[in-house]
C-alpha cells in the first residue's frame, strides 16, 4: 500500500510513538483528540507514562520494550535524543513494512539523515522537527495543542519517496502544525543559530554569575526580573541539551566562532569610546528583533505572561486572581517582581497560551488596571 494511499483515512493508521515525553505525548494526544486516531501504540521505559497515557485514551496499547506489532505500524515516531533515535533507526530496519515511515522528532538533523543515507537499505526515514514545546518534561506535561501553528520541519533522505512526504505533510497539519521542507544541514545551521548557541550563552552567562557571585550571593538575589527571563532557557534539561551540543558540534564550533567576533567587536568599540557605533549596535539589534513576528511559534519556547502595573494593597493579587478566574483564565503563576530595572509593572501572571494572554489584557484593562505584554 502507498503512503498516499494510507493517508486518505488517516484515523485508521496504525501509529507507533517511541518515547512518551513532552512530545511524544503530545503527539499521540494530538493524533487522537484531533484527528480521531484510535491505533496508537507507545513504547516507553517508565510504565507510569504508559498507564497514564491508556488512562487518557491517548495510546490504545503501551510496551516498555519493543513489540513484534509495531512492525505492522504505518508511521514511527521516535521521540529520544539522537544517539538512542540512530540505534533504533538499525534495529527498525528490515523489520518494518516497506511503505512503514520512520522519523524523528529531535533538534538536529544533519547526523540522522546522513546515517540513513549511508545504509545500503534504508528504510523510508523523514526527519522531523517540531518546532514547539516548553521547559517542562515527561507525559504529564503535554498536551494536544502544542503544535499548533508551530513550524515542523521535515528533511528528506535521498531514499524518501515523494509520496511519504506528501503523507507526512497531510499529518503535520492535521495536528495543526505548518510543515516545511528543508535540508537537513541547512536545517542544523538555521537551529543552531536560533536555538542551540541561545542556550550555551544562557547557561554560560548563569555560570558566569554564578562564578562572580562571591559578595554573600547579591548576584543571585537580584537577578530576577529581566536576568530571570532572557536566562529561562538554561533550566532545560542537561541531558537533552548534551546530546544535541554532540550532534550539531560541527555547525555550533562554526557559530560560536562568528558570535566570539561579535563580542570583540563590541569590546573594541567599547574601548575606543565610539558612542555612534555603540548606538548602532544597539539600533541594529532592535531593529531586527523588533521585525520578528510575534504571533508565530518558534523552537524556543514563548512565555505567556502579562506584567500589571498596581499598587501594593492588601487583597490586590486577590482582586485579580477572581477577575480571571471568574471568566475560567487559568493562572499558572503569579509574583510580585523585586528586580525590575526594565520591566513596566510589578505583578507577573504567567498564562498557559497566547489566547489566555489576550482574554486577561482584555479584561484588565476593562477592569482599569495598567497591563502590558511581554513581547
């Protein structure tokens, strides 16, 4: 049977998850929940994830190792870090059905596609990149719409049929996302531009902080508010973040190079007192990030949260907490900022989506309060 075939009735696929994280839980809540899906098998370490995704309806079976039924599956996501993703990438193949689609869901490509490409029978591998989720790990932390109108990259081997990446096109958007073709190193060079060096420079400057602060942590005691926000990514998991610094070090030592002539090029004009060029810096940078649009998801995960400017008042954070709740905003968070040298306002309420964040601006600003988003 052709994938494009296969595809015309996609609630009848049988697919296998590989993996039951943040996005390999999402996927199989996904599938389900909104395209009717009833085959959806996981195969996962921890049998508590597996329990609770039946408990869900999420997935109709789960294995804690592989299953001779995965074999007959149309569609296999592996969702593990890239090293465990090529062991299963071997051990799939010659196993699986012919028109069986095998992919991937991790942050680099470039290792996977050429390892495929040098087998000398490749199953029909796609490489796959969401590009959406959060800090959050595991099962419980997913949920159905995590990808809507994420990008979801996909980069093809030299063996992929047309017609399986018409298929894995038609799934991306049935799950909301918005597919996109690339070349896998192409697709490296972009991630690690806009993801992996973000993440090594937010865990080099919370390491550089941390070296610094000898004075009985003033550091750490004042890094709140801004240092807080543009270091958030650096609490993402150690072990992910290995893996794909390994997978991708080729582009990233090519990358880190470019941002190290960056730096010293502020350092020199720094040093020569050059306020025109100073401002230009400056200029340039907001002008550029000023143009990205807001509305679109990107791989770094964006923070749904709303800044108000009040007065301190007992019963302040109550009066809010009961506007919203009343109208079933859900409140992830709330605090009272202490460092907020560049912030408008100093109450934080951390939302779950964009759609929570434009009801409660709507509301407050109706309720009198001074609201701004972050942006």
């Amino acid at each position: 049977m052709e994938n494009s075939r296969a595809m015309r009735n996609m609630e009848n696929l049988r697919i296998t998850i590989i993996g039951l994280g943040l996005i390999g839980g999402s996927l199989a809540r996904a599938f389900h929940e909104r395209m009717g899906m009833k085959d959806i098998i996981a195969v996962n370490r921890s049998g508590e994830a597996l329990q609770q995704a039946l408990r869900d309806g999420a997935i109709s079976r789960g294995y804690t190792e592989m299953d001779s039924s995965i074999y007959e599956s149309d569609i296999i996501f592996i969702c593990t870090p890239v090293k465990r993703a090529l062991q299963y990438i071997d051990d799939l193949s010659g196993k699986v059905r012919p028109d069986c689609i095998i992919t991937d869901v991790g942050s680099t490509k470039g290792e996977l596609v050429t390892h495929v490409n040098t087998m000398k029978n490749p199953p029909c591998f796609i490489g796959g990149h969401p590009m959406a989720g959060t800090e959050k790990t595991g099962y419980a932390s997913g949920f159905a719409h995590l990808f809507e109108n994420a990008y979801y990259i996909l980069t093809p081997c030299k063996s992929t049929p047309k017609p399986a990446m018409e298929s894995m096109m038609d799934l991306a958007r049935g799950i909301g996302a918005i597919p996109v073709i690339m070349d896998a190193y192409e697709h490296d060079r972009v991630t690690g531009g806009i993801s992996h060096i973000p993440h090594i420079i937010a865990s080099a400057l919370v390491n550089m902080v941390k070296g610094l602060d000898s004075c009985g942590g003033s550091m750490q005691m004042f890094a709140a508010g801004g240092f807080r926000d543009i270091t958030r990514i650096a609490s993402s998991s150690p072990e992910m973040w290995e893996s794909i610094v390994m997978s991708n070090k080729h582009q990233l030592k090519e990358l880190l190079d470019n941002f190290v002539k960056e730096l010293e090029r502020f350092k020199k004009i720094m040093a020569e007192d050059d306020s025109q060029a100073l401002l230009d810096f400056f200029s340039s940078a907001k002008k550029f990030r000023d143009s990205m649009p807001a509305s679109r998801n990107g791989l770094i995960a964006p923070i749904y949260e709303l800044i108000i400017n009040v007065i301190d008042k007992p019963g302040i954070i109550g009066e809010i907490a009961t506007i919203l709740g009343r109208n079933n905003i859900n409140i992830m968070n709330i605090n009272v900022t202490n460092s907020r040298e560049f912030e408008q306002g100093c109450l934080k309420i951390t939302l779950v989506d964009s759609e929570s964040v434009n009801i409660a601006f709507d509301l407050l600003k109706e309720a009198g309060y001074k609201v701004y988003m972050n942006k």
